[in-house]
C-alpha cells in the first residue's frame, strides 16, 4: 500500500501536468510572443537601458510628494480602517515604473474627494 | 614585398571572417538552446505563477517578465543553471506582486478607498473560476485540481514554492534552494510541511 503522501505527490502531479496540456491557443500565443520578446534581448546591446518613459522619473517624483503631502495634511481616511501605517518603504514600491498607473489612479481618486467635498460643502 | 603585404591582409581578414562567422554561429546556438528551454519551461511556470496570483493574465507578464530577464542577464550562464535561475526570477517577480497588492490596498485605505463594502469584496477570490478559463476549459479541469489550486494557493508562501518547484516544475533539492534563495533544509523543511498540509486538507477528497 502507498504512502498517502506519495499517492498525494502522485496525483498533484497528474492533475497540474494535465492543466498545463490543457491550455488555450490565446495564452500558447501569448506566451510564445513572450518568449520571441525575450529572445529579442539577446540582439541588444549589453547596457542598461531605461525601458520606460523619459518623463517617468520626475513624474514619480512628483507624484510622490503629492501623495506624501496629502496624506500628512489630510490624516488617515479612518482610523478604524488601517492596520498599520504607510511606511517609507511603501513609497519606495510606488516609485518604481510599474506602479506609476497605480500613482495617476490615486491622483484621479484624490481628484473625485475633492469634487466629493466641494459638493457637500465641507470644504473650508 | 607589396604581394606580401596582400596575402597577410588577405589572411588577416580570413582569420577575421571565421571568427566572426564561428562567434555568429555560437550566438545562434546560444539562441536556440534559450529558446528550447523557455519553450520547455513556460507553460509549467505560467500555471504555477497563476496558482500564486490567481489571475491568469498577471501571471502571463510575469512569466515574459521572468523569459525577458533571465535573457537579458543570464543568457550566457552554462544551460543547467537557467531553470533554478529563471524560477528565482519568477518567484521574485511573484514575492513583489504580492507586496504591491497589499501597498496598493494599504494606500487606498488611506485615500478612503479601502473601507467600503464593495471595495472590499476580493474579485479573484470570489470569482467562480480564478483563472479565467471558459467554462468549458473549467469543467475540463476537474473539480480534484480546483481543489488542489486553491489549497496551494493557500499554503504559506515559502511552502507554495518549495512544493510547486519540487512536485509541479520537478526541480531538484539543490535547484529549489538556488530558486528559492535559501538552503536546502529550508527546502525540505517547507516542501515536507506543505505535503503534510494538503494531505489534510485534500486527504477525504482524494482517497
């Protein structure tokens, strides 16, 4: 008789390789774009070079601060909401290219609480 | 003196074209055993990046994030190392995501975006199939890997990529360690308790 751990190893196993010969022709495309962009790499020049926007830097740094500036002025949403605090690492992960979406998004969030405020009167 | 001269350019320029044709050739070499091995790779790596994240297209950019990085910094690194390499780049890739989520909704609370009800209803853990397969492609999947999808997603982070490394992708203890960044008792301590987990968890199921 098998081990139950083995028999479980055994049929994990089946099941994943089965899910993974499974997959639809979108993703296979998807990730054979993926691998071709890749390979494209190793035509490249062997610098370091910023793949993003030129404007992405200061744009973050800017976005930084106005995010920093609002949440000093304007204090947690709700104290009974937040576990733990926005910490400097925090900014540091918003900073980097990826996140820069997730920054317009909260000046766009930023933007309707204002309208919100004006519109309630509770601005002043 | 001058005909001298024209053969040693001459050879010169011979010794100058083999090497840059064997250098050209060995490149294209280089090319084909990365692209075989990401061809190999990525469809094991896609559904073990959708397993952590649970969403079927973060988890196709973190895998060509993976395939573009490994390329770009270890292309040259001897074959056999690139799949604990290009899993440690995963699992990196993997680690991060899951930290920019919970910034994401830790500053959203602070924007008073995070408190309301709707907010926070977990879409992907709700949804009906986190992976975003058809439901023909769900119904083909089976319950039984339903079940083990969301008790691996369940797992501490550190017992999710020891036991995918280990079961799902097959690498060894040692590749494991490189991919997970730790020693190889860590390896087998995480891999063994993740096993002893879903035996728990799935053992009714599956007996």
């Amino acid at each position: 008789m098998k081990d139950r751990g083995k028999q479980l190893e055994e049929q994990a196993k089946e099941l994943f390789d089965e899910s993974v010969e499974k997959l639809d022709a979108a993703t296979l495309s998807r990730l054979n774009q993926g691998r071709h962009k890749a390979l494209e790499e190793l035509h490249r020049p062997g610098v370091v070079k910023w793949h993003g926007p030129l404007w992405g830097a200061p744009a973050a740094g800017v976005f930084a601060v106005a995010v920093v500036a609002a949440i000093v002025m304007r204090g947690p949403a709700s104290v009974d909401a937040i576990d733990d605090p926005v910490t400097a690492s925090d900014f540091e992960m918003l900073l980097e290219a990826d996140s820069l979406e997730m920054l317009e998004d909260l000046e766009f969030y930023s933007l309707l609480d204002a309208v919100d405020a004006e519109t309630n009167g509770n601005v002043g | 003196m001058e005909s001298y001269r024209m053969s040693a350019y001459a050879g010169v320029f011979a010794v100058s074209c083999t090497r840059e044709q064997s250098t050209g050739a060995a490149a294209l070499q280089r090319e084909r055993q990365l692209n075989q091995f990401l061809l190999e790779v990525e469809r094991r790596a896609l559904r073990i990046a959708e397993i952590s994240v649970r969403d079927r297209d973060e988890a196709l950019d973190l895998v060509q994030d993976a395939m573009i990085k490994l390329a770009r910094n270890y292309a040259e690194r001897p074959d056999g190392e690139w799949a604990p390499l290009f899993y440690r780049i995963l699992q990196n890739g993997v680690r991060d995501w899951h930290r920019r989520q919970k910034v994401r909704n830790r500053v959203m609370v602070w924007f008073g975006r995070g408190a309301t009800a709707e907010d926070d209803y977990d879409v992907a853990a709700n949804a009906p199939d986190p992976a975003g397969r058809t439901p023909e492609a769900e119904l083909q999947t089976g319950e039984a890997m339903q079940r083990l999808e969301v008790s691996v997603h369940e797992l501490p982070n550190r017992q999710r990529e020891a036991f995918m490394l280990r079961m799902f992708e097959g690498l060894d203890v040692a590749g494991t360690a490189v991919a997970m960044g730790c020693s190889e008792g860590s390896v087998k301590t995480h891999y063994s308790r993740a096993v002893h987990t879903l035996r728990d968890k799935l053992g009714d199921h599956w007996q």
